[in-house]
C-alpha cells in the first residue's frame, strides 16, 4: 500500500482522533490522541490490508513546553510498508503518560521500559516497567530529558548548538538549568558545585574544566598502569607456576626412570639366576645318564667274561660241540666208494 494511502485509510477509520499525518521519504507519520494511538495500534496490526506484524522501535520525544512524545515504528513483512504512530503525552513534562502496546506487541514490551528509563514516561497498561534496564537502581533523574544537568555544559556551552533556542538555553549561558526537584540529581562527593556557587568568568570556569579534565586523564593512566602492573605480577606468577609444576614433573620422570632401570635390574637378576637352576637342573639328568651308562657297561664286560670262562665242575660245553661240529663236517667231505661199472649197471 502506499504511503498516503495509509495515512488516508487511518483517517477514514478513526477520524477526528487522528491529529495529523505526514509523509516524507516515502514513510508516513500519523499523530494521534491517547484513545487514537491505541486504536491505530490495533487496526494496523489487524486489518488485513495493512498487516502490520512486526514492532520495530519505539523512541522517546523531548518536545521542551510541549512535554514528551512517543513514536512507535512499526512494520508488514507481508505488504512490505512502514508506518509511524506518534502521540503526544498526556501529563506534560510533570508526569508523562502514553497507552502501552506491549499487548499488541511483545517487542514493545522493552521499547516502552527503555522510554521510561531514559525519559521517566509512564506506559498505562505495561505488565511492568521497573527494575531500570540501562541505569543503575539508585540513579536520580531522567537522563536523555533535555533539562537534564550536565556539569560539563555548566562550565563550558556546547559547541554544537546551531539552534537558537539550544545557543541560549541555561545550559549554553553557563547557569544551571531548572528541573524537576525529583530530576536534580545531587552533586556526587568530588564533583565541582554549580556555576552560581562557584561564581568566576566565563574564562576562569573553562580553565577550571580544563584542570579537571587533566586531572581525570592523569588518574586514568594511573589506574592503567596500575592495572597493567597487577597483570604484568600475575603473568609473572603464573610463569613461576608453571616453572615449580615442570620442576616436579621432570623430578618425577626422573624417579620413574631410576624405579625403570632398578626394576630392569631386578628382573635381569631373576634371569640368571633362573638360568643358572635351569642349567644345574640339566647337569643332574646328564650325569645320572652317565653313570647309568657306565653300569650297563660294567655289566655288559661281566656278562662277556662270564660266558669265556667255565664254571668250576663243569662240561665244557662250548668245546666239545665245537669238535662234535668239526667231526660231522669232515665225514660229510669224506667221499663214499666208487662202485664197479658191471655192478652198476642193471
């Protein structure tokens, strides 16, 4: 939808409680009452020709005597359009208050809890805006309001200013800006006291601001070289550390090696002793063999000896079988008689 469009189909749906609308840069901007903010929230996201799902900010609006402003930026990711809601608070700069959109929009949730802690405005309707988000619990003041004191534009004006009303504000003159008794913070233990307490020129407050500034760069690198110096120690520590735990770790490697070498030892030790029983275990059997090898020797030579020589009372009777043998083999060559041929024949 375009721009125009948009602004157009608010107007007809909520008519006189749309205050005014703008397009610029091809976005539109719609200003609406406190009934038309909310209103103009929930038709954005609902209608289906605007489609409006997505909440992309909210910001807060320092418009000096007219109070405060939100403005609510929201965004389709169907129809690909942008549109702006802004609403002047009701409660002017007293005690500002706007309709939540944080049950529209889950996004806004944060947004508006941001809003009320830079600028102190309330959000009817939000589930809970405290505790601060970006101050601390005990910081006094709204800081991005424009009465906000700064000490530094109490000595010196802001050399940005380029409008009118910011070259002649409190600020810039050099006297301190009226604000809210419950926005004044209180000077805090060393800080300068206002420029009416102080009093000087111009001149003299610039000087003094320039003394403090030094004086706050020569603590900051004080406190820097503190700091490195407390690492530098630590470092150092750590490194000594380090030494002692490879110191004891090379100790015990080296007890290690000398339990290694010891029980290498040992075990050598055992092996030869184990050789040595072995190797006497092996000499035992061999003599035993030999000595049995001798007996049967022994008893081979007597059993030889006893069969040569005769026992005592009786035959010999190796010999005379001997001699019976030799006699049986000389009748057997002894020839018979030749016969006579006559006798022989038939």
């Amino acid at each position: 939808m375009e721009a125009g469009a948009i602004a157009e189909m608010l107007t007809d749906k909520l008519g006189e409680r749309v205050t005014a609308s703008t397009v610029a840069y091809g976005t539109t901007t719609v200003t609406l009452d406190a009934d038309g903010y909310a209103e103009a929230a929930r038709l954005c996201r609902d209608d289906p020709r605007l489609e409006f799902d997505f909440f992309d900010c909210l910001s807060g609006v320092d418009e000096r005597d007219d109070g405060f402003a939100v403005v609510a930026v929201l965004w389709s990711t169907k129809q690909r359009h942008r549109v702006l809601l802004r609403h002047v608070c009701a409660g002017g700069r007293d005690k500002p208050v706007a309709p939540s959109l944080s049950a529209l929009w889950r996004g806004a949730n944060w947004h508006e809890r941001e809003a009320w802690d830079m600028f102190g405005i309330e959000f009817d309707g939000h589930p809970g805006l405290a505790p601060r988000i970006l101050c601390t619990e005990n910081f006094e003041g709204w800081p991005l309001r424009k009465d906000f004191p700064l000490a530094t534009r109490e000595a010196k004006p802001w050399p940005g200013a380029k409008e009118p009303e910011e070259q002649h504000a409190p600020a810039a003159t050099g006297e301190h800006a009226p604000a809210a008794e419950d926005d004044a913070p209180a000077p805090a233990e060393g800080e300068a006291a206002p420029a009416e307490e102080r009093g000087g020129t111009a001149a003299e407050r610039a000087d003094r601001a320039r003394a403090k500034a030094a004086e706050a760069r020569a603590r900051a690198a004080a406190a820097r070289a503190a700091a490195e110096a407390a690492e530098a120690e630590a470092v150092a520590e750590e490194g000594i550390a380090a030494q002692e735990e490879a110191e004891a770790v090379a100790e015990e490697g080296i007890a290690a090696q000398v339990d290694a070498v010891e029980g290498a030892e040992a075990v050598a030790e055992e092996g030869v002793v184990a050789q040595a029983d072995v190797a006497e275990e092996a000499e035992t059997p061999a003599e035993e063999g030999v000595a049995a090898q001798a007996d049967a020797a022994e008893e081979a030579d007597a059993v030889a000896e006893g069969t040569d020589t005769p026992e005592p009372g009786g035959s010999d009777m190796t010999g005379a079988g001997t001699e019976d043998a030799a006699d049986i083999e000389d009748a057997a060559e002894i020839e018979p008689p030749a016969a006579d041929d006559d006798e022989a024949r038939p």
